[in-house]
C-alpha cells in the first residue's frame, strides 16, 4: 500500500474550503475598510485629547512622535460628553470588529504560503505590507483589547506600543487598500460565478471540500458574531439602564456599590498608593502662579463659593459612568486666589498617588477657564469617597478620565 503523501500548505490543493473567493473577501474587507478607517480617526481624537504637547511633555507618553503629532489641535470642553462618544465608538467598534478581522484574515490565508514568496520587486513590496498589514492588525488588536481589560501582559507601556503601531499597521493598510481596489470593486460588482476570477486572485479552492455552509450563511454568522459583541459592549458607552447588557465591556463585572459615590473607578487609591493618612487633616492644597503661593485646607476649600456641574467620566478602556452632580471650587476661581482671574492659563495638576501614569498632569487655558472645570470636593451631595478623589479631585467637561486626577495636591498655574 503506497504511503500516504501529505499535502503542504504550499500546495494549492492544501486550501478546500469552497467558501474562499474574491467576493466573500471583498465583502470582508470593505466592512474593514470603513471600521478601520473609524478607529483610526477615533483613535487620533483619542491621543489629541490628552493634550500631549503641554507643559514640556507632561502628558505626552510618546516623546518621540516627531512628524507624527502633525494635527494636534487643542482638545475643547464642549460638548462635554465629546470624550466619551468619541472613545466609546473607538473601543465598541474595535471589540465588534474582531469576528471580521478574523474571517477576513481566514478567506487570504492561502495567500500567504504562496510559493514563490516574490516574483518581482513589486510583488515582494505588496508581500512586505502585506506582512505588516496582518502583523499590525494582530499587534493593535491584541493590545487594544488587553488594555481596555487593564492586562499589561505585553512588554512597556500601552500608550507609545499602541502609537506607534497604529501608525505602521495604517501605512500599510492605505498601500494595501491603493494595490488591491481595482480588484475589490470588481469582485464586489460581480453577480455571477464566484470563480470567476479565480486565476486572479488566487482564493478559490482548485480542489473544493463539500460545503457545509452558503458562504450567505458564513456572512451571517460573522455579522452574528460582530451584533452579540456590540450588544454586550455598547452599553458601558451608552450608560443608564443599556449598561447591564454590557456583560463583556470593560470592567463590565465589577460592582461599584451603592449611593452617591457608587460608579465606575479604573483603580483603586490603595492600588496607586494613596493611603487614608495622607489624605487625613493634615492634607493641604497648594496653589501657586503669578509669582503668588496659597495653602488651603479642605475646610477652607469648602468655605469658597461652590458650584456644581453634571459631568460623566470616560476613560480610555471605553468605559464611562453617567452624568455625576459634582460640587466645588471652579478652577478659574483658584486661579483667582493668585491673582490670575482675568483669562486664567493652563494649569499643571500634582495628586498624591504613588504609582501609576500621569500622576502629574497639565490642563489647557480653555479647560480652566470653563466654568464647569472644578476641583471637585462632593458628588451627589456626598463626600468624595477615597477611591473617588477624597480629598479632592479635578473635573473636566470632555477631558479623558485620566485627566480627571484625583487626590490633588498642588496646582501650578501658567508656566512650568
């Protein structure tokens, strides 16, 4: 009995699925073409937001951004729900994106065993971006789903790995979307036989497998797959009553309690190190600028003129809370104290905590002259919990949570 010879994947009769074909790809990757195109956008708003060009790069975790950082604008305060729209559409439509990613990495597979791996100097370039292509897809949606679970299972920081990798994956995702619409349009104007560009593309089966399923069918169960993870993520984003579908959106599990200090944290103050002592009677504020310096305590800060503004927090991961009633001073009203009322300027924020990014943080003009941006010492009425700030902590319309520092200590206002 002649031994049985094992087919390599280099050998195009390996492939049988009957389902592979121009059209099921084109269908795949014009859904990704405006889904990436989205989280890009999104993305760059998202890195806009953080201010990175501030107070000598305070804010800024990737310092060496150069020619990249081209279109930053400074971030508004209105509308202030702009964050979280923003960097909910980012996170829920990158999380509904992946059965379409992985269905559309699946329908080309063969591709990337064809053998001889460059036939020309352009060909071996469109497999160059090619690998960049797919290798960027992986690195920027492993990383991005990690992070918004807050698992840092991957080497240095989120932030400068996710920059810069957005930046090479969209490099060669525009070179692969300008070598290959030609095609695309042509397969997705096609009516009659799948195959019938097959030599072309190199997709369909040379030696078909029985199907088991319509490739109709197959694209079902990728928009099926694509609803369930909108359904179960959007609702972090949405808030009021849609938040309890959200089963698997970031820190969708984890109970915040109840009463007025019972809404979403990203991390605890023991985790960051702030210890109830420090946060004690002994805690003072220090504001400075204008060559003026003051010192106050919590019980002076409560005795200044409070006003009270209904502003969400959103953070990165995707998550945002409701709208939170939250009373205290306006920071043009600190500035004030230092003699800079008139048109405040930026101010750079200092927080007790130990451990963790952005435990200094600088603010725009424009966002401590709202007068919604507070540095905030209630919420719903109630004292700021210490996982929550206590003693106090900024509010910003529109800012990332993250810009929302808690536990403050000193305010520096104009230059640093």
């Amino acid at each position: 009995m002649a031994a049985h010879r094992l087919t390599p994947p280099t050998s195009p009769s390996f492939w049988r699925s009957p389902l592979r074909g121009p059209r099921l790809t084109a269908l795949l990757g014009a859904v990704l073409l405006a889904g990436i195109t989205l989280l890009f956008v999104t993305g760059l708003l998202s890195y806009a937001a953080y201010n990175p060009d501030l107070a000598g790069g305070v804010n800024d975790k990737t310092p060496s951004k150069g020619l990249l950082g081209f279109y930053l604008f400074d971030w508004p305060t209105g509308p202030y729900w702009l964050y979280r729209v923003t960097q909910g559409l980012h996170v829920t439509v990158g999380v509904a994106l992946v059965p379409v990613l992985l269905a559309k990495l699946w329908s080309v597979v063969p591709k990337l065993f064809t053998l001889p791996p460059a036939r020309s100097l352009g060909h071996a370039l469109e497999r160059l971006s090619l690998l960049l292509l797919v290798g960027g897809a992986l690195f920027e949606f492993v990383t991005g789903l990690l992070n918004i679970q807050l698992e840092y299972v991957f080497p240095g920081s989120f932030y400068p790995l996710h920059f810069y990798g957005a930046w090479v994956f969209i490099g060669a995702f525009a070179a692969h979307v300008a070598l290959r619409m030609p095609r695309t349009v042509r397969a997705l104007r096609e009516r009659t036989d799948p195959t019938a560009d097959a030599d072309d593309t190199g997709l369909v089966a040379v030696r078909p497998a029985p199907p088991t399923v319509t490739r109709r069918g197959a694209l079902g169960l990728v928009g099926a797959g694509s609803l369930v993870l909108l359904v179960t993520t959007a609702g972090q984003s949405i808030g009021g009553r849609w938040r309890r579908t959200a089963l698997l959106a970031p820190h969708g599990g984890r109970d915040p309690g109840s009463g007025p200090n019972g809404f979403q944290i990203n991390k605890s103050a023991a985790v960051l190190g702030v210890r109830a002592q420090d946060t004690g009677e002994d805690w003072r504020l220090t504001v400075e600028g204008g060559g003026r310096r003051a010192v106050l305590g919590r019980a002076e800060l409560l005795a200044l003129p409070q006003h009270t503004a209904a502003l969400p927090i959103a953070c990165v991961e995707g998550w945002s809370t409701d709208d939170q009633r939250w009373s205290g001073v306006p920071l043009r009203d600190l500035a004030a104290l230092v003699g800079l009322g008139d048109r405040p300027p930026g101010v750079l924020v200092e927080s007790l905590q130990l451990h963790g990014a952005f435990r200094r943080a600088a603010l725009r003009d424009n966002q401590v002259r709202d007068p919604r941006s507070l540095l905030a010492l209630r919420v719903g009425g109630a004292e700021l919990s210490l996982d929550h700030g206590y003693p106090a902590r900024i509010i910003v319309p529109g800012a990332p949570g993250v810009l929302n520092t808690k536990w403050v200590s000193r305010l520096t206002f104009g230059e640093w």
